[in-house]
C-alpha cells in the first residue's frame, strides 16, 4: 500500500482532554447466532489464524478475532453500522470520523490507565478506488510492555470496518508489511460478501437456480 498523510486532527487528538463521561455497560445480549460472514472468512490470513467472533453490547456489529499466539499478535476485524445520525456523511468524512472516534476511544482507555505512553507514530489514507482506508500506528506500555498497534479504517455501503493488529513493538513488527496485506485481504473479503449478498438481495429468484 502507499499512503498519504492524514489531516493532523489524529495527530493531535490523544493530548486533548476527554470531555464524555464513562457511561455503564449495557447488560449482556441474548445469544446470537454465528455472524454469516463466519462462513466466507479465511481460516488463515498470512500468519494469523481464525479464533472467532464476538458481538457488540449494543448491537450495532461484531468483531472477529484472528490470532498469532506464538508471536503474541492479535487482529481484530470490527463491522458496524454506520449510526443513523451519520447516514448523510459522504464516504471520507465517515472514513476520518471514525478513525477518529477510535483512537479517541483508545485515548480515553490511556487516561484510565488501560494503557501508559501512548503515542502516535503516523497518521496517514491511502486510497483505494473509490475508497479511502485510513491507517494509524501507535505505540503505547500495556503490563509493562512495550507493544505496537494499528488502526485501519474504511466505509463501504452503510458498513464501517476497522482492523486493528497489535503485537510487540520491535523492529521486525514495525517493518514488516504484514499487517497491510492482511488488512487487504480481510476488507476485500468482507466487501465481496456485502456485494454478493446485495445481489441475491435485488435477486431472490438466484437462490432457487
């Protein structure tokens, strides 16, 4: 992938105070079946593999987790729905305000000592046809340990989807170019399965042929 600087709005973002209070969890969903695009995911993406899904509280989406124990690397693929209030944003400002609230949202875990040193590297899009995916890197201590996670963003069709990896920080992690491709791979996944079932959607007489 090649990017392109992201407006400073990110860089700046984590040394602002947060303002929102920490509202109570919602009580537990019911349990919910298999998200279908379990079944299209791959078990196997580079060097992670498939370990499974998780609902959110409010209802708006689910995550899938894939995983290198081994190399103690997580990856995260989160689809949502874009809230309503939103629905009129064009595709770049859904794209940058979410990226935005996310690391708003990791700012906010920092200054309630989830995290310590937390610290942007770069803030940057890259676009892909039509879309733009945003992508950030940070650094931060979790444990006493030093890891490295990053953010990559994009909208498609009223769905926003996030990826977001988190390993050791070493140089190895930091230049590989890894976590692009399996971003690639998972959001391209995820948007071949929107259009195919758009499709069938427009088209209920397929499912008889």
């Amino acid at each position: 992938m090649q990017f392109v600087r992201l407006i400073s709005v990110l860089t700046t973002l984590l040394f602002t105070a947060a303002c929102a209070a920490v509202s109570p969890s919602p009580p537990e969903p019911e349990r919910q079946a298999e998200p279908e695009l379990m079944q299209v995911m791959p078990e196997s993406v580079k060097s992670f593999e498939l370990r499974g899904y998780k609902y959110f509280n409010d209802g708006s989406g689910y995550s899938i987790r894939y995983a290198n124990e081994h190399k103690q690397r997580l990856a995260d693929l989160f689809i949502y729905d874009v809230a309503q209030e939103n629905a009129a944003l064009d595709h770049d400002e859904l794209v940058i305000g979410s990226t935005r609230a996310t690391m708003d949202a990791i700012s906010e875990a920092a200054k309630q000592g989830h995290y310590a040193n937390l610290n942007v590297i770069n803030a940057v899009t890259h676009s892909q046809g039509p879309r733009t995916i945003a992508r950030v890197q940070a650094t931060y201590l979790r444990q006493n340990l030093a890891s490295y996670t990053l953010v990559y963003q994009t909208e498609y069709k009223g769905k926003l989807l996030k990826v977001r990896v988190t390993m050791p920080d070493n140089d190895s992690n930091r230049n590989s170019t890894e976590w692009d491709q399996f971003t690639d791979t998972v959001f391209s996944t995820v948007i071949d399965d929107l259009d195919s079932t758009e499709l069938a959607a427009a088209n209920p007489q397929t499912e008889a042929l």
